[in-house]
C-alpha cells in the first residue's frame, strides 16, 4: 500500500474554495475568499482511510480539509 507523504505542520498552501465547498457549511462558505490561503496547524483521521489537515486561514477561520 503506498502512502502519500504528509504536507507539514506549519506550511502554507493555498485551497481553490470551489474544491471544498462540499465540505463546508454555506456559513462558513460564505465567510471564506475563492482562493484561501492558510497555514497548516495539525493533521486530522478522516474516516479511518487516509488523514486530513487542519487549516487557519488568513482571517483566523480553522477549516478541516482533506485530499479527495
């Protein structure tokens, strides 16, 4: 089984929000630009298949958000 590399704690990527939005609440949505910039602040389990990122973005938002 070949396992994709970890991004690390502490970098800074940037998220399309049109790859998310299926993810997010519309509130949420609603508070975030279309091209989210953030840092990466700690690692998640998804549904016990792969691990997802916590994310604070610019305005102090932390999202949770996973490779599809």
């Amino acid at each position: 089984m070949e396992v994709d590399p970890l991004i690390p704690i502490g970098s800074k990527i940037k998220v399309d929000k049109s790859k998310i939005e299926n993810q997010l609440t519309n509130k949420l949505l609603d508070e975030l630009p279309q091209r989210i910039n953030g840092e990466i602040i700690d690692y998640k389990m998804t549904d016990g298949m792969g691990i997802g990122y916590v994310l604070i973005t610019e305005n102090n938002l932390k999202i949770w958000i996973f490779n599809t």
